[in-house]
C-alpha cells in the first residue's frame, strides 16, 4: 500500500487534549524492546503509554505460569506457542501453518500470507512479552566482523560498529542477567572485553554432551569446503540469560527443568515481564490494544496512534476505536508487525526500503545417536557452541554459520521422546515389524533416546530487497487490519553456507563416532526442503526476524538512522531487530537490547531538550496497566 497516511484521524474519535499529547511517549508492542523503551524513559520521569495488541496479565506467556505450563504439558505438539492460549482476533505466525509437498514446495495457512519460492520458516508471539516469552535465553554479542560484511562482498554494513555498541552490551547483559564466561569469550570467540569485565552471572556448567564433544572435539580440526583451510574445533559456552544463581534482582536459580520453550516453570530465564515489574509509576501498560495506523500532519510529525480496543478475545467480539496522543512515538513490535503498521499508515517510506530485507536465521539441523549416552533433556536447551565457522574470510565464500549444541535430543528434528515410543511400540526395535512392550521397550528407548544428540547450524542471512514484508488489501485479519504478505527466498550464499555445515557436519559426525540419523526427504515435515548440488536440504526458521525497517546513512536508502529514528518523522522511532542491517550468526535478542538501549538514551535527551513538562505520577503509586474492561475515558486520557 502507498500514498500519505491518515493525516487527521478525524474518523477515529478520540483528540489531542494539549499541546504535547495526552503521554509524552507512545509505545506499540510491549516485547523486550518496548519494555526496555517503557523502562528506560520511566526511570527518568517521562509518562510512557505502552499498547500491547495481545493478552497476558499473569506470570506466564498467556497468564499464571503454572496454567502455563500445563497447556504446554498437555499439548500433543510442543511448539514455542504450545504454551499459549489460542487468541482468534489476534493470531500470532505458527511453525505449524507450514507444511512441506512430496517432491518440493510448500503450503502456507494461518496469519502469514507467504508467496515465496521458498517459506519464511519462523513464527512470531503476539501477547503480553511478545516473543521473549518463548525464546531460548541465548545472549551472545555479534562479532565486530558481523558489522561490516560488505567488506566481504555482501550484504549491508551497519551505520555503527561494535565498539559504539560495546556500552549498550554492557547494559543490555545488566538487564538482561546475563551468564557468561568473559576469559571464553574473549579468547575462543573473539570479543574484545575489557579486561576485569564480569558478566551479570558465573557462566552455567557444561552439559554431559557438551563435556563428550569437547573430549571428543576440542584441538581436532575439519576442512572448510567452501574456502578450503583448516578449522580447529573448540566447544565454547554460550551465553544465557538466564540464572546461573539466585538473586534478588534477577530471581530464582535455572533447575534445569528442560522446558525453556515455551515457558520457564521457575522464572530463571528472562522475558520482558521481568522489565516490566520494575516500570516507574509513570508507564501504563495497555493491552488488548491494536494499533492499526499511524497519524501524521502535514509537516511529517506523528501525532498520534489509532488502535482498537478489544473485550475478552473467547466471548463475543465488542471492538471500539480510539486514538494515543504523545509527543514521541516508538514502534517496538516485531519486525515483521513494524513493517506491517508502517506500510498500512503509508509512512517513512520514502526511501522504499519499509518491509524489505526481511531476514531470519536458516538453519540446518543434523542428528543422530552417539556411541555412549549422552544425557540428554537436561537443562536449557543448549548451553555450548562451535564458534571457529562465525568469521574469517570463509564468509566471502559462502554464509557463516554458528554451530549450537543441543542438550534436547532429537525433539526439534523429528519429535519429542514420545515419537520414538510410539515407533518401537509399532515395531521399529531390532526385529523389524514386531512391536515391543514391557522390560524389552524401556531397554530400547533408554537406548536410543539416552544417546541421541543435535547440530544446529544457524546461517547469516545477509539482506536482499527481494525478500520483504508487503500487503494485500484482500487479506484482512478479524479486527479488519491488513496481514502481512511475505516474499522470501535463499541466496545462493546463503545455500553454499548450508551445504558447508552439511560437509562439516558429516567430519564432525566421524570425528564423534556418532550414527548420522539426518534425513532430507521432501514432505509434510520439510517446508524449507530444497536442493542444491544435487543434494537435497531443508531448513527451519530460527525465529529471528530482522531487517524490514533498516537502518543506514543515507534517508534515501534506510528507513531510520543508527540511533533508529525514521528518517521522515523527527518523532518517530522504529526499534528492534528489523533495524539490522546484518545478523551476524549470534540470537538477536541482546543486540536488539543493545540497539535498544542506545535508542532510550537519544529519546530522553531529545525530549529533554524540547522542554517537554514532566507530568509525576502520584507519589507511591505503582506501574500503571489500564484494567481489562476499561472504558476508552479511562484507559485513553490517563
């Protein structure tokens, strides 16, 4: 969609009731950007209006923690949403909306329009927290390579490098409470700490496969097949933020409990609910809150937000509209809801770029059973990688990729445990045909799932105009607003750094004695099934979306300038990972954060230097959150 946005919202109802606006900052999403963005200005007295379109009141992604859980145990399909209660008007992307076809191509149903060649793979958490409630509580920097990869022949270089960054880091794993080994980190990845820095927490322990494969693996060496030179292997910690320890301000300790996705029964791993109890009184949170279109005046300010309200999404559909006025705006939603609001409003986009160089983390996953157990289903999903494949100049060649260790077994690639109960009941033990029961099944499950392990090859995906975000004014969601439409594809650097893991994998698998179990067959369980060199793969999503709202140098070809400002609202800010220009082959989160943070800072002191005045909230009141049922009197006006 194109042409001017809504210029005066005079359909909408509600109206500006002072010169500034009833808030001085509106914030559209309340996942780790958006309430990082609340906390920030909070904490320095600014009055902060956050609309949040999903639900979630309690502890949990979708409620109390323990409900949580529960829907997540007796879910038959143990997805990054299995925890979270169906919200019909709100649907959030499913990795279960895709299907493979036997012999190539895919189907595509659910919330996401997709007419790609090949699938974007990743779903995306529309509640109370966004998706840092289900994420896996991974927190590594980017490389300082990761910055400037036209240097390499590819992709966009950021407008800032990792040392301007470096500070925000340093925040963002304060917040965070991040655990961390900074001797590893800065000697086996490369990272240029300070010397004396400590991260939030000691680093966790190595798993039991983490502690095979390092016996197994650290000093040996593979071949690059894409830039042929040797890659000495070395089993690194991860970062994770998550507690390593108990502490007052982060909270209880990681037990280990196996289900980080979607939902931490103890509240170890961190999500945006945890910024959230700490917001100054000055920030209200509103959810169930759409916002469906930006409205600006004829000099490029944004003066508003039009969102509709909506009642409890499992009874009878009661919308109303309304309008947040502030002085500052900031769009903190995912990247591909960003582009989605943006494109609808018909703003910022005079450089062309809104919703292109959509971006994820491909990832090939191998795997297969070990000669000795291997522990699995213990802990956090991964606690260690391979790092020696992120940098160097094999990236010139082909996409670099990180190597993540998996400490859950099988159940990405092929299924939880109970998969492979079901296969030796049908009769898929020794004796092919005859299933097995008693003493007989646990000897063989205790023998195949006790040895199973995963490879997760998570490639760079550099930016390309041609996969983007658009919208089709026939494909409207229940509230009436636009869905996105996606157009996605592979490059072909990014298929050669597949077909690189592939062959790494294979001398890896050699080098453990490991049974290699990894299949690519087109179909139903293999959208991102594809062939390349004669040889067929298949990708899943990492769940990493970036690159829809990108930041540059120039207005004519960035959506928002390096501290994330749109280039043609000077009051509007467009924050997260669809700011990046490249990811690098690290979890996005704490450079979102990192991004983030660094966006705060200019906000408070542009707003500073409006002379905007400071409204206090009441003395000893708490961080707002308008009630469920709240009229638009009181939930609009505060």
């Amino acid at each position: 969609m194109t042409g001017g946005g809504d210029r005066n919202g005079d359909q909408h109802g509600d109206h500006d009731g002072g010169q500034h606006g009833d808030h001085d900052v509106i914030v559209v999403g309340a996942g780790v950007a958006g309430s990082l963005v609340a906390r920030e200005l909070g904490d320095r007295g600014w009055r902060v209006l956050v609309l949040e379109a999903g639900v979630g009141d309690g502890a949990g992604p979708g409620g109390a923690r323990a409900v949580d859980a529960e829907r997540f145990r007796s879910a038959p399909l143990k997805v990054p949403g299995a925890a979270i209660a169906g919200n019909p008007l709100v649907p959030s992307p499913d990795v279960l909306d895709l299907g493979g076809r036997t012999g190539g191509g895919y189907r595509a149903e659910g919330y996401l329009i997709q007419n790609g060649r090949l699938p974007y793979a990743s779903g995306y958490l529309r509640v109370n927290g966004g998706t840092g409630t289900a994420w896996t509580g991974l927190a590594p920097r980017m490389h300082p390579e990761d910055f400037r990869t036209a240097d390499f022949g590819y992709g966009r270089d950021w407008p800032i490098g990792y040392a301007e960054l470096e500070p925000y880091y340093r925040a963002a794993e304060r917040e965070l409470g991040v655990a961390a080994d900074p001797v590893e980190q800065r000697d086996l990845v490369g990272l240029p700490l300070a010397d004396g820095y400590a991260f939030a927490h000691r680093p966790f322990p190595a798993s039991h496969v983490d502690r095979l494969m390092a016996a197994r693996l650290d000093g040996r060496k593979v071949t690059d097949p894409s830039y042929p030179r040797d890659v000495e292997l070395r089993v690194v910690g991860t970062p994770q933020a998550r507690n390593s320890a108990a502490t007052e301000e982060h909270g209880p300790v990681c037990e280990g409990s196996a289900s980080c996705i979607p939902v931490c029964p103890t509240g170890a791993k961190y999500t945006p609910r945890r910024t959230q109890r700490r917001w100054a009184p000055g920030v209200t949170l509103l959810t169930r809150a759409v916002a469906g279109r930006l409205l600006a005046d004829a000099s490029g300010r944004i003066t508003g937000v039009a969102y509709q309200r909506y009642d409890d999404p499992a009874g009878p559909a009661s919308v109303t509209r309304h309008v947040a006025r502030g002085t500052m705006v900031v769009l903190a939603a995912h990247a591909i809801e960003n582009a989605r609001l943006l494109l609808a409003s018909g703003l910022a986009n005079s450089s062309d770029q809104v919703g292109r160089n959509l971006m994820d983390h491909p990832v090939l996953l191998t795997w297969g059973l070990m000669p000795e157990p291997t522990g699995p289903y213990r802990g956090p999903g991964s606690t260690s990688g391979l790092e020696g494949f992120r940098f160097g100049p094999a990236r010139a060649a082909r996409a670099p990729f990180r190597v993540e260790i998996g400490n859950w077994g099988w159940t990405w690639a092929v299924g939880p445990p109970g998969h492979d109960v079901a296969a030796l009941l049908r009769g898929g033990g020794q004796e092919r045909g005859r299933g097995l029961f008693g003493a007989a099944l646990r000897q063989a499950v205790g023998d195949r799932v006790g040895r199973q392990f995963a490879l997760q090859f998570e490639m760079e995906q550099s930016a390309d105009p041609a996969n983007r975000v658009t919208l089709d004014p026939r494909h409207r969601d229940p509230l009436g607003n636009p869905r996105p439409v996606l157009t996605y594809d592979l490059s072909d650097h990014v298929k050669k750094g597949i077909a690189a893991a592939k062959a790494v994998s294979d001398e890896i698998f050699a080098l453990l004695g490991a049974e290699d179990h990894s299949a690519y067959a087109s179909g139903p369980s293999q959208p991102g099934w594809f062939e390349y060199g004669g040889r067929p793969y298949a990708y899943r999503g990492a769940g990493h979306g970036a690159g829809t709202h990108i930041m540059g140098e120039r207005p004519a070809d960035s959506v928002v300038d390096s501290w994330q400002r749109a280039w043609d609202h000077p009051n509007l800010y467009v924050v997260g990972c669809g700011s990046m220009p490249s990811l690098g082959t690290s979890n996005p989160t704490l450079t979102m954060a990192a991004i983030t943070l660094r966006s705060a800072e200019r906000i408070h002191r542009e707003l500073s230097a409006s002379r905007v005045t400071i409204r206090p909230a009441a003395p000893g009141s708490a961080p707002g959150h308008a009630p469920d049922h709240a009229t638009p009197e009181e939930t609009d006006t505060p």
